[in-house]
C-alpha cells in the first residue's frame, strides 16, 4: 500500500530559475492551497507550501506556470521515506 499526498493549489508568485554550478536546473516556488474545511467564523484558511524542482522539471515549471497558475502536486511518501533514510546513511 502506498501512501501518496496530492496538494492542489495556485502559484503565489512567478517560479524563481537558477543554474547550479553542476549546470543543473533548480525552480522554487510557494503553493498556495486551500483548507477544506471553514473555521468557526465561516472562513477557510490556507497553507504555504515552498517548493523546488530540478532539470527538465524545473525548466517546464519556469515556462508553463506563473503566478496564479492552478498546480498538483503529487507526492509518494514512500519514495521520499527513502530519499530521507538514503540522506541520513550518507550524512551519518
């Protein structure tokens, strides 16, 4: 069984490109996304997500989405649980 995050929301402000000194393409952006559910005042809330992609991603990112720009996102938490114990073995 997988566990998997999808996150819907819309770009706060155009995506930031950069190189890396590897020649390696970075894009950050924040995700703006929605609570479901209204608080006791009939308001909902939301959440700030900062983002980062790399390569081929980040490229399409710059060009295709801008501020304002309606996103998904969709994560394997199993993929990144593995990304996160890879980490932490070659830190350690």
């Amino acid at each position: 069984m997988l566990n998997r995050v999808v996150l819907v929301g819309r770009l706060t402000k155009d995506p930031d490109l950069k190189v890396s000194q590897n020649n390696i393409s970075v894009a950050t952006f924040t995700l703006a996304v929605n609570r479901p559910i209204h608080n006791s005042n009939g308001e909902r809330g939301g959440r700030f997500h900062k983002l980062c992609c790399f390569r081929k991603q980040a490229e399409n990112v710059n060009q295709y989405l801008k501020k304002g720009s309606l996103a998904v996102l969709m994560v394997d938490c199993k993929a990144v649980l593995m990304i996160i114990r890879w980490a932490a073995s070659v830190c350690d």
